[in-house]
C-alpha cells in the first residue's frame, strides 16, 4: 500500500485505555473520532513504533519540544476551522 495516495485526516487529540483484554484508542479530529482496538502485545509494539518514529524525526529535524500532560485539551477544536457565517 502507497501511503502517500491514502487519505488524511489531521488527529488534534488522542485519548483511550486500557482492560486485562485489549487498549482503545480513540484519535479525535474535530467532532469526529475514529476509535481501534488493540491487543496488548499489537498495544506495545505500536508504542515501540511512535518512539522510533518520533526519535527518528528528531536526528533529523531536531528536537520536538513537547511535553505530555493527561486531559490536556487540543489548541485547535473543529469549530475553531469552521467557516460558517464567514463573509470572506
């Protein structure tokens, strides 16, 4: 599969959990959110995954300068984007 022909869609927040079974996550963009299911060991090697990719991005763009914080709230909401009543 070429990634750079399937469709995008920007994720402004990512939220879930987690049970003896299975992790959730849910990637919120606007008022929509798309929620996956993952097994623990499909969970861990997700996360080994990011952390590569994330390290990887940093050797060559430099250091990302972020800081996780639970529950925090997305700069950017959808109706923030919305051009309803707009006269331009």
């Amino acid at each position: 599969m070429d990634l750079k022909k399937t469709p995008k869609q920007f994720v402004e927040n990512v939220s879930g959990g987690f049970t003896e079974e299975f992790f959730v996550l849910a990637f919120f963009s606007g008022d929509a959110a798309t929620t996956f299911a993952l097994t623990p060991k499909h969970a861990k090697r997700f996360s080994e995954w990011v952390s590569y990719q994330v390290k990887e991005y940093e050797k060559k763009h430099g250091e990302i300068d972020a800081v996780w914080v639970p529950g925090m709230k997305s700069p950017i909401q959808g109706k923030d984007l919305s051009t309803e009543g707009d006269n331009g």
